[in-house]
C-alpha cells in the first residue's frame, strides 16, 4: 500500500532543515511517496550530496502546474499535508482542511 504525503509548497520552502524530515518519511515508511512541486526537483543535487540514495529520491513525485481543482483533488489522495519548516504555511494548510486531509506540522 501506498501512502502520498503532501509537501505542495514552492521550492523556496524546502528549507535544508527540511530534508532531514522528507528524508525520515522515505526511510521509515516502505509505502511512503513525497508529492512535491516540480520546481523543488532543483533540491536533488543537495540530497545526493547528503547521502540519499537514488531509491529515496525516486520515492519523491514531483508533479508540475495545476489548476486548483487538479490540485485540492490531489490533495485529497494524500494521507497527510506536510507543514514547511522553517517557513510557514497557511494557504495549503487550509486547502488540506477544505478536502478532509489534517496537516502534520513541526512545533516551534
């Protein structure tokens, strides 16, 4: 079984603190898949750089432009959102709520 995370943010919100989170999902969840924006695929050189290896990687989908209905029906297959760290978030988050999908976040 497959479970889809959601981390729908632009590239600019994929903080390095982030990785080690993105990465711990794709390590610790054999069915894990991270949705990401296309734009956030400029991260993969810093990731091979830090030892991830092709498979994590690959378990990352990176998906391009969308309308918004496109994109809340996408959501709505996920399991979860991913909240952005250090940055904030608060459009997705809501976007999430709209279609029943909680937002795992990281406390300050």
């Amino acid at each position: 079984n497959l479970h889809y995370y959601a981390l729908l943010q632009y590239s600019k919100k994929i903080h390095p603190l982030l990785d080690a989170a993105i990465l711990g999902i794709v390590r610790g969840d054999e069915g894990g898949r991270v949705l990401m924006l296309e734009g956030s695929r400029a991260h993969i050189s810093r990731w091979r750089r830090d030892g991830w290896s092709d498979e994590e990687i690959e378990r990352v989908i990176f998906v391009g432009r969308m309308g918004r209905i496109d994109f809340l029906t996408l959501i709505s297959h996920c399991s979860c959102a991913l909240g952005t760290f250090p940055w904030g978030e608060g459009v997705t988050t809501f976007e999430a709520f709209a279609v029943s999908v909680p937002t795992v976040i990281l406390p300050s």
